[in-house]
C-alpha cells in the first residue's frame, strides 16, 4: 500500500517528507514507500547501535579487577566493531535518500536498548551488562531483517544479517568470559 507523501521546494531540489523524515532524490529503484520505511527502520536500529557502542566504551572505561588490561582491550576492540555497525547502518540510510539520525539528543530519545548503569565496575558485572545488551542488538538486529525483507529490500535485510551474525559471535565471546 502507496502512502501518500507531501514535497517541498528548496530553491532548485525537492525533498519528500513524511512523519518527520526527509527524503532526498535518488536514483534508488526501491519504492519511494519501501526506502521511507527502510529509513525509518534504519534510523531505529541506528539509535540502538549508538546506544549499544556508548555502552560499551562506558565498560571500556570503567572495567576494574584482575583481569583489567584483558578485558579494557576486548571492551575496546567490541566498541570498534559497533561503530562499523553504526557506519554502515547510517550510509544504508542516506543511500536510500534519507538522513541518518545519529545525534546524542535523537538517541537519548529513540533508543531501546536497556539502561546501562554507571555504578558497576567489576569485569564479571560489565560482561553481565554487555551480555544483556548485546543480545538485546542482536533481537533488534533479527526482527530488522524481518522487517526488510518483509518489505522486499533484501539489502537492508542483508545488512542486519551480517550484523547480527557478528553480533551473535561477539555474544558467545562475552558469555564465555562467565564460564568458571
């Protein structure tokens, strides 16, 4: 089903909107509803994905114990996977004509991660809270794929599927931190 749209003149470039999105033209052959709605889902998930990498530098910084340097440096590396995540999640947005939303004042609003807490500073605790929030990303990530597919973009489908086979990988290697 077609969703009607309104279009807005500035100066020599027309830009769409609808809900609060702005589009841009694009010689994407995806359906002008199909990238609206890929926006918007891409935008979503772009806000748990920032959410997700804050989180996990919040575990960077703050990790104490004895196993200290092993685990700021696997916190570290986790923090550069998400922001190729956020990257690519962001570009797929823009590709389709849309903006991506990744400042701190849409994130703090859109975001659906669970809170991360600011007291904890024990390896096993921060794993326990990456573990949560890592498998929460990777839900998001498989519902996203639905999603796209649902609406027959199949890479956007395809990029959530890479994400959350990463982001499952990364989950065993947290989880096996708690064995023992």
């Amino acid at each position: 089903m077609r969703e009607s749209c309104r279009f807005r003149v500035r100066s020599t470039k027309v830009r769409f909107t609808r809900k609060g999105l702005s589009m841009h033209p694009t010689k994407n052959d995806l359906p002008e509803h199909v990238r609206f709605a890929m926006v918007e889902l891409l935008n979503s998930q772009l806000a748990v994905a920032i959410d997700l990498a804050l989180q996990t530098k919040q575990a960077h910084w703050n990790v104490k114990g004895p196993h200290f340097m092993q685990l700021h440096l696997f916190f570290d590396g986790l923090r550069d996977l998400v922001d190729g995540f956020v990257d690519d999640i962001a570009e797929r947005a823009v590709a389709l004509g849309g903006t991506a939303y990744g400042t701190t004042q849409y994130v703090a609003k859109a975001t659906t991660l669970p809170e991360y807490s600011t007291s904890i500073t024990s390896g096993k605790d921060h794993l326990q809270a990456l573990v949560t929030a890592f498998a929460y990303f990777g839900k998001a990530a498989r519902a996203a794929i639905e999603t796209a597919d649902e609406a027959g973009d199949a890479d956007t489908a395809d990029l959530f599927t890479g994400i959350s086979r990463e982001t499952d990988k990364q989950l065993w290697f947290l989880e096996s931190h708690l064995i023992g």
